[in-house]
C-alpha cells in the first residue's frame, strides 16, 4: 500500500508553474498569460498566485486564464472573470477602490505627514530652543509687576 | 535523567529571569546597591541554565530519544547528523528555546560588557530584559514545552519537514535569532532610558553596537532564507512578499533606521525620543513578526505552527510590553530635550530623510501583511495582498533611498552647502547616468528596470567610495592613501555597507529585468539552446539517498562551445514524511546562474526540464554580506571601545 502511495506521488509530484504542455503556442499571448498568472491567487493555497502553486487547481486556472486569452478576451477581462466568479480575493493586487483605498492611500499619506513634521522640526532646529529658565513674555510681564515695588 | 535535568534547568531559568525581572528594577529605583547588583549574576546564571536546557534538547534529538514528544515529531533515526542537530530548532518548540536562550545570552552579554554603563542604568537594563526573559519563558513552558514525555514512545520518529533538511535553511534561525533578539536589548535600553528621564550621547554609543550587531545577524539571516528559496523552491525566485518573510524584513527596516538616528543622538544629542521610539517600535516588530510566524492568522506557505492559542498568547506578551513602553514613553519624552542647533541642509537633515524613508517603508510592508486581516474585520471579505502590490508600492521607498543616499553621506553635520556636495558629486551621478545608457542601450528588451538599476548600484558603489577618498583630506595620492589605511573602521564600515546596497539593487534589477526562461518536455538526447547555452538531457535515474529516493536528471551545458559541466537537478521524495522536494540544480557564475529544474516525466518518455538563465543572481547576496562586512567593520571600531572608556572616567551622575 505504501509503495503505491509513493509511486503515486512520484507521478504526481509537483512542478512549479506553469507546465509545457498548459502554454499557448503564441509567445505574445503566452506572455500577457504568465503576466495575469502573477495577479491571480490560487484560492486553495497558502498566498500563492497561480503562477507559482502546483496545486491542481491553480493548473487549471492557468489553462482557463489561456482559454480566456485565446478567446480574445483583454486582460481586464480576464481578471474580472476570475473576481467574479471567486471574489477580490482572487486577485494579488487589491483593487485601489473603496476600502481598499485606505491600503493604497495610508503609505504616501504618511511620507506627507513625516516629511511636514520633519520640516517643522528642521524649522525649529535653526534656533536653539529657549533655556527652560526663559520665562514666556506674559510671565516675565506678570513677575515684573509683582516686584515692581 | 540529562533531559529532565534539562527541563528543571528551564524552569530554574525562568524563575531566575523573574527575579531578574524584579530586583534590579526596585533596586534601581530605590537607589539600593545589593539589588542592583542581583542583576549580573542572574543574567550569568539564566544563560547558563539555558545553554544545559538546549543541550539536554540538542542531546535527545541526536541520540533519537523517541520517548520526548518533539523528536518524535521532528526527528528520524535515518535522519543525517547534521539535520539532527538542526532539527533542534527546526520546529516551533525547539525554537522557541533557542530564541529565549538568545535573549538570556544578549542580557548576560549586557552584564559581562557593559562595565562602562552607569550601575543604575545597567540594572534597569538587566531588569527590563529579565522581564521579557519572564513574558517568553512562561510562553515556553506554559504553551510550548519542548520537554513533552510520551507515555508509549514509538519505535521511529516522523522526520523533519523536508524542506528544512538544506543546509541553508539549518542555519537560518539561529542567525535570523540573534538578530532580533538582538534588538530586545536595544528595547531594554530605550525603556531603561525612559526610566532615567535622560538619554544622551553615551546612551546612543552603548546602544548602536548593539544594534549593529542584531542588524548583521538580521541581514545574514534574511539572506540565507531568501538564498533558500532561490535555489530550493525550484523557480528561483528570492522573495515572495510572504507574510512570514515580511515579519523578518520589518525588524530589519526599522533597524537600519534606527541605527541611523541613534547615530545622530550619538554625535549631535538630537532626535532622542525619535530614537528611543524607533528601539520600542524594532522590538515591537519582532514580536509582532513572532505572533505572524508562530499563530497561523495570516496564511503563509512557511506554516510553522499553526496554534491560535498560542498566537493569543504572543499577541497579549506584545501589547503588554509595547502598551507598557509606549505609555513610558509619552510620559516621559518630553523630557528628552535637545539643544542642537542645525541646518535644513546638513548631516542631520539628511539622516531624518533617510529615517522618514524607512520608517515609511516599513508601514507599507507593515500595512500590507496585515490588511486582509483589517479588510476581514471591518467588511468580513477576504482579501489578498501579494507581490504585485509590495512591488509597487515598496519600490519607490528604497529608489529614493538610493537617490539621496550619497549626497546625504557627503554633506558634514550641522551646516552643509548642497551646492559643495552636489560638485563632489556630479561626476559620480554623470557617471552613472552614462552607466544606465549603456545598459540602456545594450540591452534586448526596453524595460527600464536594469537600466535604473545599474544607473543606481554605479551611484552608490562609486559615490560611496569618493565619499571615502574625500575624507582623506588634501595632499599627494600617497599621503591619501596611507590615511585612507588608517580611517577610522567605522568610515570603512559606512562606506562598504553603503555600497552593498547598491550591489543589491543591481542584482535585483538585473534578476528581474533580464531573466530567461525556457520551458519544454525533452527526450533523453536532447538538445537545446537558450541564449548563448546548450543543454542536452543525458539521462535520468533513480537514486537512493539516507532517508529519500531521488530522481536525479543529468545534463550537460555548453556555453558557446565550451563545456561548463553536467548539472544534476533532482525531485526528491521523503517517504516517511512524504513529502517532495525539487533540488535545482545551479552553475554558478559570476554574471549568471544557469539553474536547471527537472520535472514530471510525460507520457511520450520525456520530461519536463526548465532552463532558466538568471543575470547577477549572486549579487543580490553578495550585496547583502558586503552589507554585513560593512557593520561588522564598524562594529570593530575602536571608537566604541575608547571612548566609551574615557565615560567610565567621567561616569554621569544619573538624573533623578
């Protein structure tokens, strides 16, 4: 039992990727494939596109990703077939839409952020700080009236 | 009996860190010399009690003892020596105990050298890294024990995952380890700060070796697990945006960072409360980094320990501490003052870019890993978040990194004129830009991505050596380049680390602009050409290793009609724990890598073989240990000795 087990495996061990027989023979098409294998997640793994997963199920995305193209289909076409069918959590790249924004969106709202801080604080460097002893004008003001006499 | 032994030397341990967690804390508080002085010792004992704990382990992995659950799981009799021993921390148990060994060894570390520290800062230092000692020993035991008996030991164990028998892999925690553990002592330095109310110029040089320190083993440790999976994954990839590799690039951002600020608290007391942000967010990184490694929320094809129990457990060791720290610090920042007096255009300036670059940086990678989660939370959709969205919006972080980079290293601290480091600097960027045509132009494709690659590693590498050349100050060549010799290492350091950066940004550039590919079933004879290479497949066998079977391909590749040799990739199967692994097979070359994969056999007799040609693959690496050559070089600076001697002579009076 063991022994057929394992034989099995070795039939079936995986391969990364995509495999010979899965290509279009078209180089041009057969590029624009592998670029949409990059985008699209194999659902049933562990965060790997399609491209790299040798689950059986990514194999045959692969090919429908092929069957789509050779239909003429574009490749926004293609991706909004598979998020159709599987939701956005088909795809690598998170639409920049909605929610999403937040993800897009948060990073270069921080580099403004950390680069007006930055500057206010190189603002305030040109200057040494006044000495905590320093009284602010009101207080100086108020302690001159309390001894005036 | 040296097992259980083992396992009363981990619990002595942990009560130990207990009181190393308490004592020296009061102690300094209190302004009491008998407890300060608790901390040394226990630090002493703890890493002693832990070193015979992980030998106990080490000791049961290598003579099989089947009767400790752990080995059971993770070992086999057949299993070679080396992959025994490793074995030890290649499950989350065995890990766990050297990670908290680690963290004993950098506390006893802090005791044995840190002789110029002040006593009551060395004593809150002890202390607060007795407390995390506390926090993942009590993890350890509670949750993780690798001392586990079964009642009926079987005859044989189930294997080590396959994947972890490589010798890149075995040596790949411990080093990622002593990295971030590394940086829980620069956290215990920031709280330790915090507790003082002061941090000054001294703080910054006790801290920076350290920081250094645990950024070299990150680095070297990162780099052997992305150099695993080039050539273990079988498609030669390097890094996959996973979110077990984002929990360890993190830190590694955030360090670099830090090591860049803490050196202007070093040099010109300013950015303190900055810096001492930066040390408590490092460490919260890693323990962030652990709970996505060791929980199992977020899926990753590193599964290491998929326990949500467990993961709870981390998650609260991290909010304690990061909750505890951070309320520290916004009680007591304000009272980081600084007098330094600088210009917008100045060393200082340039350095806050680099550290809003990074730190922004490490948000984006930050943000990304966690987003499905936020995503899930707030609209209960699943969502994925893979290379394709790092690539672009982590890329334009470390591009304009590159790009200030060696103008920043030139300007002098305080006051600079941009116009005087532009004018040292403009031939090295003309330079550079002839460079990127010159790719440019030579190149078969038109992405631009080599071009701007190789137009940024010129600018770094060059920039960074002028930058060297130019503080040998005036004179003949002679007199320069007998005081280039005696610069000072950290100078060295800077400069040869900097330049490594570039040599990565080549090789990444290079990896993924200029790869090719060919994909075919091949018949036994062969042959076929990809670029200026020919391959034949010779023949294919079964071979029988100690404890898998292999089907191992022989091909013979030609460069340009010189032979390079015969290539032996191999699929292999580990039956007892029956798992498949590909083994490609790579010539490495100093401008290429030729790596060959061997897959399916097909119907009609032949195979499916992968050729891929990978320009500079070695250089990504290369670049990543010239960094680590550079931190290594200014960890060896006498500055850091010296001076940090002549403190001991005017030791500070602590403000109360």
């Amino acid at each position: 039992m063991k022994h057929i087990a394992l034989i099995l495996l070795l039939l079936a061990s995986p391969l990364w990727a995509v495999e010979p027989h899965e290509m279009l023979d078209d180089p041009i098409l057969e590029a624009r494939a592998q670029a949409l294998d990059d985008e699209l997640r194999c659902v049933r793994c562990r965060s790997e596109s399609i491209a790299f997963s040798q689950a059986d199920w990514a194999a045959d995305a692969r090919v429908l990703v092929r069957e789509l193209l050779t239909e003429g289909k574009s490749d926004q076409e293609v991706l909004d077939f598979f998020v159709a069918r599987y939701g956005e959590f088909v795809l690598m790249r998170p639409p920049a839409k909605g929610g999403n924004l937040v993800l897009w969106l948060s990073a270069p709202a921080l580099l403004l952020v950390g680069l007006g801080i930055s500057v206010a604080y190189l603002r305030q460097r040109r200057q040494p700080p006044p000495a905590p002893e320093a009284l602010s004008p009101e207080d100086a003001k108020r302690l001159r009236e309390l001894t005036k006499d | 009996m040296i097992v259980e032994l083992g396992h009363f030397a981990l619990i002595l341990a942990f009560l130990l860190a207990c009181i190393q967690g308490v004592v020296p804390l009061v102690g300094a508080h209190k302004g009491w010399r008998g407890w300060m002085a608790v901390g040394e010792p226990a630090a002493t004992a703890q890493v002693l009690l832990l070193a015979y704990a992980f030998g106990a382990l080490t000791y049961a992995f290598v003579t099989s003892d089947f009767s400790l659950r752990l080995v059971t799981l993770n070992s086999h009799t057949d299993k070679p020596m080396l992959y025994k021993i490793t074995g030890v921390w290649g499950n989350h148990e065995g890990s766990m105990l050297l990670w908290c060994l680690t963290l004993a060894l950098f506390g006893a570390m802090a005791a044995w050298f840190g002789g110029n520290i002040p006593d009551r800062l060395r004593a809150r230092v002890l202390g607060v890294q007795g407390l995390v000692g506390v926090a993942f020993l009590a993890f350890l035991i509670f949750t993780s024990n690798p001392f586990q008996r079964l009642v009926n030991p079987p005859f044989n164990g189930d294997d080590l995952n396959p994947l972890l028998q490589d010798p890149g892999l075995a040596f790949h925690p411990p080093s990622l380890y002593l990295g971030y553990v590394g940086l829980s002592l620069t956290f215990s330095f920031a709280v330790a700060a915090l507790l003082e109310g002061r941090v000054d110029a001294a703080w910054g040089r006790w801290v920076r070796p350290w920081t250094l320190f645990a950024w070299v083993w990150l680095s070297i440790g990162i780099a052997l697990g992305s150099w695993w999976a080039y050539y273990e994954l079988g498609w030669g990839g390097f890094w996959f945006w996973d979110p077990v590799e984002n929990a360890s690039f993190m830190p590694w951002l955030i360090s670099v960072a830090l090591l860049h600020s803490a050196i202007v608290v070093e040099k010109r007391e300013a950015l303190k409360s900055w810096t001492i942000l930066l040390a408590i967010l490092a460490f919260g990184f890693v323990m962030i980094g652990a709970f996505i490694v060791r929980s199992g929320v977020l899926t990753s094809v590193h599964a290491f320990a998929n326990d949500p129990e467990r993961g709870k457990l981390l998650l609260w060791i991290t909010a304690v501490f990061m909750g505890g720290a951070l309320t520290l610090f916004a009680f007591r920042a304000d009272r980081l003052t600084s007098n330094s007096v600088f210009q917008p255009v100045s060393r200082e300036a340039a350095l806050i870019a680099n550290n809003v670059l990074l730190s922004v940086a490490t948000f984006v990678v930050f943000i990304g890993t966690i987003w499905p989660l936020i995503a899930e939370a707030f609209s209960g959709e699943k969502l994925s978040v893979g290379p394709p969205f790092f690539n672009i919006a982590f890329t334009p972080f470390m591009v304009a990194l590159a790009v200030i980079l060696p103008i920043g290293a030139f300007l002098p601290w305080k006051r600079a004129k941009l116009d005087r480091a532009l004018s040292f600097t403009w031939p090295v960027l003309a330079l550079a830009i002839a460079c990127g045509a010159l790719v440019w132009a030579v190149q078969t494709g038109t992405t631009a991505l080599g071009p701007i690659g190789a137009l940024l590693a010129m600018w770094l590498v060059v920039g960074s050596a002028l930058d060297l050349w130019q503080r040998t100050g005036r004179g003949s060549v002679q007199n320069r380049l007998g005081r280039l010799t005696r610069m000072p290492r950290a100078d060295w350091g800077k400069a040869v680390a900097h330049a490594g950066f570039g040599i990565t940004i080549f090789g990444i550039a290079a990896l993924t602009a200029w790869t090719t590919e060919d994909i075919r079933v091949a018949q036994i004879g062969e042959t076929w050409r990809v670029n200026q290479y020919e391959v034949t497949l010779d023949n294919v066998e079964r071979v029988r290793g100690p404890n898998y079977i292999s089907t191992m391909a022989h091909l013979t590749v030609v460069e340009n009609g010189r032979s390079i040799g015969t290539l032996t990739p191999e699929k292999r199967i580990y039956p007892v724990a029956g798992m498949p692994t590909t083994e490609a097979a790579i010539d490495n070359g100093f401008t290429r890598d030729v790596y060959l994969v061997i897959g399916d056999p097909q119907g009609n007799g032949g195979w499916t073989v992968r050729t891929f040609i990978k320009p500079y693959a070695n250089w990504i690496w290369a670049g990543v240990i010239v960094m680590s050559i550079g931190g290594f070089l200014s960890l060896t600076d006498r500055r850091f000795r010296v001076a940090a001697g002549a403190r001991k002579a005017a030791r500070p009076v602590p403000a109360e």
